[in-house]
C-alpha cells in the first residue's frame, strides 16, 4: 500500500506507472462480522454503539471482474446506511450479501462472513477488468454507489428500476470505507479538480440523493420559483436540497433544530427559516395520536415567511415524526418527495388532505448514473458545494459513525484511508480560491462550536495544505473529460 500511496503522492506518476504498480494482496477495511450480528439483541436503537461493531480488518483483495475498477481509496465518508449496517437495522446486511451472491458465480464473491462497508469515495483507478474503456489507471475518481446489472429491460429508462439495483457498501460487498474498493465501471466521475479527496468524497450518496429528490424529473421536478420546505435542511441530505433550491431559483424553508444550524442556513443564503425547537412543535400528541392542530400552527409559519403561500415542495426524510404534517402543509397539487424515514418507515398522515387537494407523494431512492454524474458535475463546477464538517481516521470510523448515529454531526463527516493528512489532492487552486468560503462553511460551524480555530484560520491552513501544483490525471473518461 505504501508504494501505492507514493505514486499517488507523486506529481510525475504517469498512467502506465499505475498499470504497473503491484496490487497488494490485503488492505486494511472497516467491516460488520456476520457472527456479530445479534450482539445489540433486546437494546433500543439509539442504545446500539457503532464503536463496538465496527471494525479495522485486514481482508484479501476481491478478484476483479468484467467491467469492474479496483479504486485506491484515498477518503470516504459515513451516510445514515453505514449506520444502519453497524447497528444491523432494520435487519443485518448479511442477507442482501447472501441473496446477490447467489445471483452469479462472479457475485459469489460478495457473500462472506464479514461485510465491508461504505458508499462513498474518492481516490485513484489502479486496474479495470475487461470491457472497461473509459477509464484508465491514474484516473482520479469519485464513485456513486448505484450498483446495476442491467439484464433487463426494466432498467434501461431510469437504471433505478433495475430488478437488480443495489447500494455498493450496503447491499453489495467492498465498499469505500477502506483502502481498496471494487467499483462498477458506470460508478466512476471525475473527481472535481478544486477539491481535496475528504471534500470530493463526502457528496457522492446525499448530493446525488437531493438531486434525484428534489430536481429530477423522477423526483419532484423543481422549478423556479417554488416553495421548497426542506426538514433538516443543515444536515446530510438537507443542505444539498438547500442549495439546490437557492441555486435553480426556488425558496427553500429550512427547518432545521437549533439557533446554531439556523445560522448555517443563513450563511448558506436561505432566508426562511423556521427552528422547530425554539417553536416547540410537538405533532405527536402520544406515540400513536397525532395533533392537527400542530399541523396548522406549522402551516401558518410557513405562510408567514412566505408571504402568505403554501409550499409547492416537501422535501421529506424524516418520516414517521413529520409525514403527517408535511402532506398537511403541502399547497394543492404540491408534491411530497419522500426517502430514508430516520425516524420510523411507518409513514401516518390524513388521507383527505392528499386526496382532494390533489397533492402526490413520490417515493424517491438514490439516484441513476446521469443524475449522480449531473449533481457531481454541479459540484465540479462550483454550483454545489461540499457540507464536510470534520474527518477521521480510517481506524476512528466507528466513533465517525456513532457520531452520526447521535446526531451530533453537522453535514457530513469525512474519512481518511490512504490520505494520510487532510487537504490533499487539489489540482485547480485557482477555482478552490474562487470558493474556499463556501467550501469551509461546514468546517468553520465546527471549528466555531469546538473552539480550536477560527474561520480565517480553517481557510489559512485548508489552502496551504490543499495547494498541489501536481497536473490532473483524468485518463480517458468521455463525457465531462477535462
């Protein structure tokens, strides 16, 4: 691994130096065990640690397949599914490794007795298996975690309806959350050439989730001018969708839990905010009756920050604690876009108020390749900007993960594997400069709230350590080549 690292640390590592590197037979991975599976037994979800079920293992390098890349993993980051297989909810992954492993003699590589994961990376292409012509060793990379076989026709208008569609590091084996993936080649984009690997791995899932949600026409469809209500909109997924309705003309409403991430909004450009907290909004009256009148209390903010309108847009991921207000409050012939349910899949709300007021609910879920490879090219453009807040170490992922299970996080966290240091990997400083505030945004909320530096400081060190006059080596990728 370290010559691995070498070449790419070094700025005249040529194409057919990575062609010729030697692959190791091990790296270094977090995983679940399958014999650990029931060791949260009869513990309630928020008393399940993802410290005590993440671990750091050495594990062979997976054979590579047709159309296949081994990607050298440099950053990766932790989504709410790392969480959710650390915790083995709602069921161990083990049985999605078990039913694609069945599938062919080349996925029986997936079914193993412990279950690398992660969903996001960045890094650098190392080898591609046959069929593969877009993309050579040395390409630097970001992979979106749509995994397809496309045998059948139901896939080939939108991939996302593939019988075969699975989450790479959730239902599938070899995730990013190591030093060596196994990626689809149609997971591959160009990394954005102004960002170092934590930043350009930390958007992959959430921005490529957002955009399909918010933005697709398989989403919600959003146009200028829209009222966009947007539930934890400083979060994961929710400051995506912030952005994206700021930068296609919509007015996102943010809702968001604290004084602290009402700020965050603000310095993102968003001006309609509503702090749920400090409003003290309480929809359940118990765990099985909801309260209308909540609804309505809700509804009236809203208008009142809008000038009296209803929202054309819920963007929805809570779930159960905030579906029944959202249809409520959606305008007639709005559009409810729902994924995730992090607080309950059991989804309750008042059938009249969807029914005749001619409202929809879209059920939304990741995204296809030319909707991931649209959202990553706003981010290479500098539309859409990178949420990480702080990194850790491959060797910390559990405390990154139960960090975010606890919901003390901002954004999105960020994980070093091969990098040995933040801030590396930028190729385009001038474009980095253009942006570096936007860019520390999230990083600044966290250094204010922690104390250790201010956010002249995070941008001062961020740019001496991101400064890399190396050339960019892009390979042959087609579409979007640079």
């Amino acid at each position: 691994m370290n010559e691995i690292l070498d070449a790419i640390l070094a700025s005249d590592t040529t194409p057919e130096d990575f062609a010729a590197l030697r692959i190791p037979e091990s790296y270094r991975a977090v995983t679940v065990r399958k014999d650990e599976a029931d060791m949260f037994a009869g513990l309630t979800t928020r008393e399940k640690d993802p410290r005590k079920s993440l671990h750091v293992d050495e594990v062979p390098v997976p054979e590579l397949g047709p159309g296949e890349a081994l990607v050298a993993v440099m950053a990766s980051s932790v989504n709410y599914n790392s969480v959710w297989t650390s915790i083995f909810e709602p069921l161990p992954t083990f049985g999605f490794l078990e039913r694609y492993g069945k599938l062919s003699s080349l996925t029986k590589r997936h079914d193993l007795p412990y279950h690398i994961i992660g969903s996001d990376l960045a890094g650098v292409v190392l080898r591609t298996g046959p069929g593969v012509n877009a993309w050579k060793p040395g390409a630097e990379v970001v992979a979106h975690c749509l995994s397809v076989e496309l045998e059948s026709a139901d896939g080939h208008n939108d991939t996302m309806l593939d019988p075969e569609q699975r989450i790479w590091g959730f239902e599938t084996n070899f995730g990013g959350l190591a030093e060596i993936a196994l990626v689809k080649s149609n997971q591959l984009m160009p990394k954005p050439a102004h960002l170092s690997w934590e930043e350009a791995a930390a958007p992959g899932l959430v921005n490529s989730t957002a955009y399909r949600q918010l933005v697709s026409r398989n989403g919600a469809g959003m146009k200028q001018g829209d009222n966009v209500l947007i539930w934890g909109a400083s979060g994961g997924l929710g400051s995506y969708a912030t952005q994206f309705a700021l930068a296609g003309g919509a007015t996102p409403i943010c809702v968001v839990s604290s004084p602290r991430k009402a700020e965050i909004c603000r310095r993102m450009g968003a001006e309609a905010i509503i702090d749920r907290t400090a409003e003290n909004y309480r929809f359940w009256k118990d765990e099985n009756t909801q309260d209308p009148r909540e609804w309505k209390r809700f509804g009236k903010k809203i208008r009142e920050l809008t000038g009296g309108e209803d929202v054309d847009i819920v963007f929805e991921h809570p779930g159960r604690e905030t579906f029944g207000a959202s249809v409520y409050v959606t305008r007639k012939g709005g559009t409810i876009a729902t994924c995730a349910s992090t607080s309950g899949y059991t989804h309750e709300y008042d059938n009249r108020y969807l029914w005749m007021s001619l409202k929809r609910i879209i059920g939304s879920h990741f995204a296809n390749y030319r909707e991931a490879w649209e959202a990553n090219r706003l981010i290479a453009k500098g539309r859409i900007h990178p949420t990480l807040s702080r990194t850790y170490r491959l060797e910390e992922t559990g405390q990154a993960a139960y960090d975010v299970h606890r919901n003390v996080h901002q954004g999105k966290v960020g994980v070093l594997c091969l990098a040995p240091e933040e801030g590396m990997g930028v190729r385009d400083q001038a474009m980095r400069d253009r942006h570096i505030d936007a860019i520390n945004l999230f990083r600044d909320d966290a250094s204010e709230r922690t104390g250790k530096r201010s956010r002249d400081d995070a941008s001062e060190r961020t740019d001496k350590r991101g400064r890399d006059d190396a050339p960019q080596r892009t390979g042959n990728h087609g579409e979007g080549a640079r």
